[in-house]
C-alpha cells in the first residue's frame, strides 16, 4: 500500500479527519499573527510532544523533514542578511511547525478517511454536472495503478541493465509513455465494456432537477 | 540533494500538457497533486501528505495543473510545426515559465523574500528543467512515430 499512514494506532487515529483538518486552518491563522520567538519556541515543542505521544513510529517518520534542510538553510541566510536572525528562525520554525503539523494528519488519517472529508466539498461541483464519485472513483483508479506503473518502470530497467545498461538511461521514457497510454486506453475500453461511470439513479434526478 | 529534489517530476507535467492537451493534462496533474495531499507519497524523496503545501516549494506543487494546461495549449497553437520544436516550446513555456511562476511566487509569500532573491533561488534549477523539456521533446517525437494517435495536441 503506498500510503505515509502509519498503522499502529493512537488517539490521533481516532479524531476524525474533518476535525484534524479544521484545526489545522484554525493552527495556521492563529500562528501567524505571532512574532515572539519564544511563542514559536512553545509552539514546537507542543508539536514535538503531540509527536510523542502519537508514539515512536511517528517520532520516526520525522525524517520526512530532511530534504527541506538546504533550502531552510538558504532560507534562513538570506532572511538573516535583511531583516535579522531573529525574524528568520520565527518564520522558519513556523513553517516547520505547520509542516510537522500537516505531516501529522497525513500520518494518522488513512487516504479512504481524508477522502470523505473532503469530498461533501466536491458537492458544488454538481453544477457543472461533475459528479463527486467520479473524483472519488478517479482517485481509487490513480491509487490503484500507481504500484502497476511501478512495475512497467522496473521491467525496463531490468532489460535496460540486461543490455549493458550502456544507452542513455532518460530514453527508457519513451517506452514508459507508450505504454502508460496503452494502458490507459485499455482500462477505459474495459470500463466503458462494463458500462463505464454512470453516476447513480439518485444523481441523476439531482441533475435532472437543476436543468 | 537539493531542497528541490531535480527529479523526473517536471518531466511528467510537460508531458502531461503535451500528450494529454490542455484540459486532460491539467485535470490528470490536479488528480495527482490531490492525491499527494490525501496522503500518497509520490512526489520526489517520496514526499507527500498535506506538509508539502506549507513547505517552500508548495508553489510547485499547485503549479503542476496550470503548468500542464500552459503546455498543452501551447503545443496546440503550434502544431502545425514539427514535433520536435513545438513540444520543446510548450515544454518550457509551461513546464519551466508558468510553473517557475507558481514556484516563485509560492517561495516569495513563504520565505518573505522579494522576488528578485526569490528568483535567484529558484534559478538554479532552470538548466536542469531546461534538459527535461529537450527529454519531452524527444520523447513526444519518438511517440509521435510510434502511436501517433496517441498526442492528443497534434490530432487534427
């Protein structure tokens, strides 16, 4: 499953997305506004010990914060340059913290869950003649293959290797878009053989209501 | 290692734009960003979940959709060049111009930066875009020949 969900359950596991995702807009507005350091200083610590107690797999999937370094860094001289180191660490450890924060929803809210939370804000789409479970169904289908085109990448470097390995590997893409989409076109001609995507009954007389 | 990874990721929008056209390119790139925000890990370094849209590169991420549809309307209006140069041209107009826009601005708002620095960060990583999109080109010609029907931006 590809999936930064971790399985082990807490009491975070158990609040529900929508809330999750609530308090996470209401975290960002009210972080904004502050510009002590030591503010920001409580704030992450805060978030280190909601890290804690979610348990260590969390704590470990802290390391999804590394690639962010060089460019807090580069970030953080330039800001020292002009306005002050000061400045600069608050807004680099508010950043830190919402991303923390945000990664820690994803971390604990499985894709199914999040999906459904947000999905009654798709309901406006109705109108032009979008039905939500069309995006729905269009995530699972996403989902689904992602581990397939994984597949397809590794049979071609495995010929790739089995030939020397010598040719500029960039031009294993071509392979790889040709088959994408001769997969893709097989999936449809198979969902539209299975008579494709129609929204159901219900949906229908909601859209024949608002013509 | 770089804080924006130099990936295969811009690839796939230009590539996106180009084969798929406007509409479908930019509603297959909002799919994909949309997933990542659900949770999956496919952008570069594995990265996903909702932290990459409070991140410094979050610009990018929403970029993608536009960046695509730039593409692919680009190559439309000049299909009536050969493969090669039309593909290239639409894959820097959107794969690099409209999606270094979205980048910049994203980075200018997040790091407080004027635009001026901002650019100047993020330029670092231009030459390396500028090499995809000669692999898009590339890549759509090679495909132009072998399913032709399959770039949706030159069917008539």
């Amino acid at each position: 499953m590809i999936s930064l969900y971790i399985s082990h359950p807490s009491w975070m596991h158990r609040v529900p997305a929508g809330l999750k995702l609530l308090s996470l807009m209401l975290i960002s507005i009210t972080l904004f506004p502050v510009t002590y350091l030591w503010g920001m200083v409580i704030a992450l610590t805060l978030t280190l010990a909601l890290y804690a107690s979610v348990g260590k797999p969390a704590l470990l999937q802290l390391r999804l914060l590394t690639p962010l370094a060089p460019l807090f860094l580069v970030i953080f001289l330039m800001q020292s340059w002009s306005v002050g180191w000061l400045e600069a660490s608050i807004l680099l450890l508010r950043m830190l913290i919402l991303i923390m924060l945000a990664n820690l929803i994803t971390l604990t809210t499985r894709m199914d869950d999040m999906m459904s939370a947000i999905t009654p804000l798709f309901v406006p789409l109705r109108i032009f003649q979008i039905d939500p479970k069309r995006i729905a169904f269009a995530v699972t289908l996403l989902i689904r293959f992602v581990p397939v085109l994984m597949a397809v990448i590794q049979h071609l470097m495995e010929a790739w290797r089995a030939r020397g390995g010598k040719k500029q590997i960039w031009k294993l893409a071509i392979p790889l878009t040709i088959q994408s989409i001769r997969l893709s076109d097989h999936v449809a001609e198979a969902l539209a053989a299975r008579g494709g995507i129609s929204a159901s009954p219900k949906t229908r007389v909601v859209h024949d209501e608002s013509r | 290692m770089t804080g924006i990874p130099i990936t295969v990721q811009t690839l796939g929008v230009m590539l996106a734009g180009v084969m798929l056209g406007p509409w479908r390119g930019a509603l297959s790139m909002a799919l994909f960003i949309f997933v990542v925000a659900l949770g999956a890990p496919l952008l570069s370094g594995g990265r996903g979940g909702l932290g990459v849209f409070y991140g410094p590169t979050a610009g990018f991420a929403i970029g993608f959709p536009f960046a695509a549809f730039a593409a692919g309307y680009m190559a439309i209006w000049l299909r009536r060049l050969p493969v090669f140069p039309a593909t290239l041209m639409a894959a820097i107009f959107g794969g690099i111009l409209v999606l270094y826009l979205f980048g910049i601005t994203g980075f200018k708002i997040i790091s407080g930066r004027d635009w001026l620095d901002a650019t100047l960060v993020m330029a670092v990583f231009i030459p390396g875009d500028l090499v995809k999109a000669l692999i898009a080109a590339s890549v759509a010609q090679a495909v132009a020949k072998g399913l032709p029907d399959a770039i949706m931006t030159r069917r008539s």
